[in-house]
C-alpha cells in the first residue's frame, strides 16, 4: 500500500471541511438548476418549485440509459486511433499514451444517434428524463469516486497526485489521489474528461431543440444558437483533444470526486442550463441582436482557440516557425514562457475567450431571468479559483522567471481590469 503523499501541499477548496461541503453543494445546486429550469418564474435565487421525491429522481430506466451511453462511449474509446498521443513526463520519468479518437466518437455518435432517430428513437422524449438521468450520473460519480479512492490504495506512491494526498479520507476522496488511474490502457480520467459528458451535453442540447420543434412547429433562433455554439465548443475540444494533456487536470489534480462528478454529470446536466431555459422560456431574437451574439462568440474562440493553440505549438516544439518569432523569458528548468503574441496580452489570454463565449451562450435567453447567466457566474468564479491555483504552481515551478513574468504581463485574465 503506498503512504499518503504530499501531506505537506497546502490543502485547497477550504480543505475538509470545504470539500464535505462541497460534496453535498455540487449535487444539491445541480437538481436546483434543474427543477428552477422548468419552473415558471425561473429564479436562479428562490426557492425550488418543489422537493422532488424518490419517484421523480429513481428510474431504472434512466439508469440502464445512462450506463448503456457510459458503455458505448468506452467502446468508441477503445475503437482503433488515428493518433496515439504521448502525455506530458511523469515522476518516474515515464510517459503515458492516449488514443486520439475523440472527434471519431463524437461523429460516430451523430451517426448512431441519427440512424436512431430515423428509426423511430424518440429524443425529444429526453429532456423529460434529466432529472432521473442526473440521479443516475451522481450515482454513478459517487460510486465511482469510491472505486478510484481504493485503487489509489494499491498504487505505487509515483503514480500519486501532488495534491489529494492529505490523510483525510474525506478530502482525498474529494479531490482525488491518484493522479491517472488506469486499467490496462482505459485512462478513467482522460476518457471521462472528454467524451461521456461533454458529447452528452450537446445531445442534451439537441434532444431540447427537437421538443421545441414538437412543441412549437420549429426551435427557435436562440435555440438554433445556443446549441451551435455548444457545438462548436465541444467539437473543438474533441477535434484539439491532444491539447486537453497540458491542463491542468490532467498534469496536476488527482481523479476523484471533484472532476468524476464534474465531467460526468455537472458538464452535460448544467452546461445545458440555456437550451434548457429556453424550452420553457421561449425568447423573442431579432436577426440584429442574433449577428452581434454571432460576432461575440466569434471573438471569444478567435482568442480561446488563438491562446491555446499557441501555447500547445510551443510547449510542442519551441522552434515551430509559428511561434519561433515570440519573445520568451527562460526559466531554471529549462522550459520557457512566452511574453509576448496572446500569452503577453494577459496570463491567460485562453480564460478570456472562453468567458467571452460563456457570455454570448447566455444572451440569447434576453436579460429577463437570471438563471441561464449561471454558467457565466460559475465560470468565472472557477476561473478566477483556478488561476490562483495556476499562479502558485508556475510560482513553485518557475520560481524568479515567473516572477518576472508577471512584471512583464500584469494582468491576469481581464486586460487593464483583473
Ligand atoms: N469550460 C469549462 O468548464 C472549463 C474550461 N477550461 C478551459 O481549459 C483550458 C485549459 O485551462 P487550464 O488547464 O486551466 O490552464 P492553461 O491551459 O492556461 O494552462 C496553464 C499552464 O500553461 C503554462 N503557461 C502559463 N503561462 C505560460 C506562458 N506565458 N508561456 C507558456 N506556457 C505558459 C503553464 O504550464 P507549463 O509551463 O507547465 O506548460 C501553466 O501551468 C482553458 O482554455 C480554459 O478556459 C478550464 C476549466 C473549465
Ligand atoms: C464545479 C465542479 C464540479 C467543478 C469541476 C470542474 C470541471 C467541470 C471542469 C474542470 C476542467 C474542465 C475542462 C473542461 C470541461 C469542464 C471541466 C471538466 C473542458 C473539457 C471543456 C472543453 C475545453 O475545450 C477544454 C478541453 C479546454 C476543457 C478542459 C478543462
């Protein structure tokens, strides 16, 4: 059995406590969403319309649904890759490798979904079961967790997350102890990262679009733009995924509660939160008001796209002609940062982007409710909390080189703001 390790990482998320809490807020915040979305006054602050009982979250329907969708993501997983990527050198010197076939389960599902439907599969019958299906997936992500926390109980003490290694069993499972539990070449946290919840999330999207056309004769133009921009998002994801080996979650935080629940059921049940707004709240959108959103988005995955890409070529192969030109500081370990090109606009030019689309996701539902601006809130909450966390790992990792970097590049996410 390994002993814990990093006992001395300074705890995160308000440490035990914060993570006990944590663990009931996530669930509990994600059925308000859901049920508030349905709702008549639709207040992201009030109460929920009601409790629902057992009846309303327990189908052993929804679950055999739910564990069919989580069985035939793993079998496009295991499918035969394009590209078998090498992830970023671990403790012990090794390197993982990761099959590159996440855009290919994303069409094969299309495909399936398709044939499915022209079969007679009724998806807009979907959004009647997300509560159940939300049940299922926390279900799923707690028992889940539970198995990661006793593999890492038979891990060697390299195969470690830096942090989720305090001794506190209730912290630990919470964030996670072992840093990329496997089995065989099935990589939990790589596979639940990027394909069950994020292509979830766009069918949700879609299965709401098809009721509205039942509903109404036709989805409506803020439907038609909350699902292309989810899209787009997700199918960039997908279509970058090597990319999703430099994050953080993948270098630094150990798989657990946090991230399992995170990917499995916060991104497809709350990412939804608009198209699920609008089915009950239709809203009214010019053309006008519709071409500025189109714009909004646009500029923020020009800049999403522009800073990760950048960063991704350069920690890639520094000498690539596309970022050969930018101007670096060189740090201790050997590794460079850029300071100029999008990385010498703020520290995290990627962040931005991805705020500016939060926001055109929410536009499209008018400024009457407060409700579907909840993923622009948490978004920035968590990207604000998760800078923080980046600051003092690069502080750690590139100590005076990063001092300098933010004396050259100060500002954080915002330019001249934050
Ligand atoms: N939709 C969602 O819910 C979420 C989306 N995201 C998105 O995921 C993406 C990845 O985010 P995240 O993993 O947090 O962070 P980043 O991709 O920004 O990675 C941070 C790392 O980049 C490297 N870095 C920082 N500054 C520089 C520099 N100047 N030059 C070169 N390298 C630098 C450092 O690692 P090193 O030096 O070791 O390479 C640092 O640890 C972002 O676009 C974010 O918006 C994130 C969270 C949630
Ligand atoms: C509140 C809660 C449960 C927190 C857990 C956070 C997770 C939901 C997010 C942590 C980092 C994420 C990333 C994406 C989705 C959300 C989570 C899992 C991401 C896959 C979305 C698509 C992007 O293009 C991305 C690949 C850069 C991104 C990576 C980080």
């Amino acid at each position: 059995m390994a002993p814990p390790q990093g006992s001395r990482a300074p705890l995160e998320f308000g440490g035990p406590l914060g993570a006990a809490a944590l663990l009931l807020l996530l669930p509990a915040t994600m059925f308000h969403l859901l049920l508030v979305a349905r709702s008549g006054p639709a207040r992201l602050l009030g109460p929920p319309p009601y409790l629902p009982g057992p009846e309303a979250l327990w189908s052993p329907r929804a679950l055999l649904l739910w564990l069919a969708w989580l069985g035939l993501q793993a079998a496009l997983y295991l499918l035969p890759a394009r590209k078998v990527a090498e992830g970023q050198e671990l403790k012990d010197k090794s390197r993982l490798r990761y099959p590159i076939n996440g855009f290919q389960a994303l069409m094969l599902t299309a495909l399936l979904v398709g044939l499915g439907v022209s079969a007679g599969l009724p998806l807009g019958a979907l959004p009647e079961m997300l509560l159940p299906l939300a049940f299922a997936a926390t279900l799923t992500a707690f028992i889940f967790s539970l198995f990661l926390y006793v593999k890492a109980l038979l891990a060697p003490a390299s195969a470690l997350a830096p942090g989720g290694n305090s001794g506190n069993p209730i912290y630990d499972f919470f964030l996670g102890r072992e840093l990329n539990p496997r089995i065989c070449f099935f990589d939990f946290k790589y596979f639940c990262e990027l394909r069950p919840g994020l292509i979830g999330w766009v069918l949700i999207n879609l299965a709401l679009l098809v009721q509205e056309a039942e509903l109404r004769g036709s989805p409506s133009l803020a439907m038609w733009l909350v699902n292309g921009f989810q899209l787009l998002y997700v199918g960039d994801a997908l279509w970058h995924e090597e990319a999703v080996l430099t994050t953080m979650d993948i270098i630094h935080d150990g798989f657990g509660f946090m991230l399992a629940f995170g990917d499995l059921a916060w991104v497809p049940f709350t990412y939804s939160l608009q198209a699920q707004f609008l089915l009950y709240h239709p809203q009214a959108l010019g053309l006008p008001m519709a071409s500025v959103i189109c714009l909004i988005n646009a500029t923020g995955y020009y800049i999403f796209r522009g800073a990760n890409s950048q960063k991704n070529t350069f920690r890639k192969n520094p000498s690539d002609p596309r970022v050969a030109d930018l101007e670096t500081i060189a740090t201790a370990t050997g590794r460079q940062l850029l300071v100029s090109g999008w990385w010498g606009m703020v520290r995290h030019p990627n962040y931005l982007g991805d705020l500016i689309m939060a926001l055109a996701w929410s536009l499209p539902c008018g400024v009457s409710h407060l409700l579907p601006y909840f993923y622009l809130l948490y978004f920035t909450a968590l990207l604000v909390h998760r800078e923080a966390r980046d600051e003092r790992q690069c502080q750690q990792k590139y100590g005076l080189a990063w001092h300098e970097y933010c004396r050259r590049v100060p500002y954080r996410i915002v330019p001249y703001i934050y």
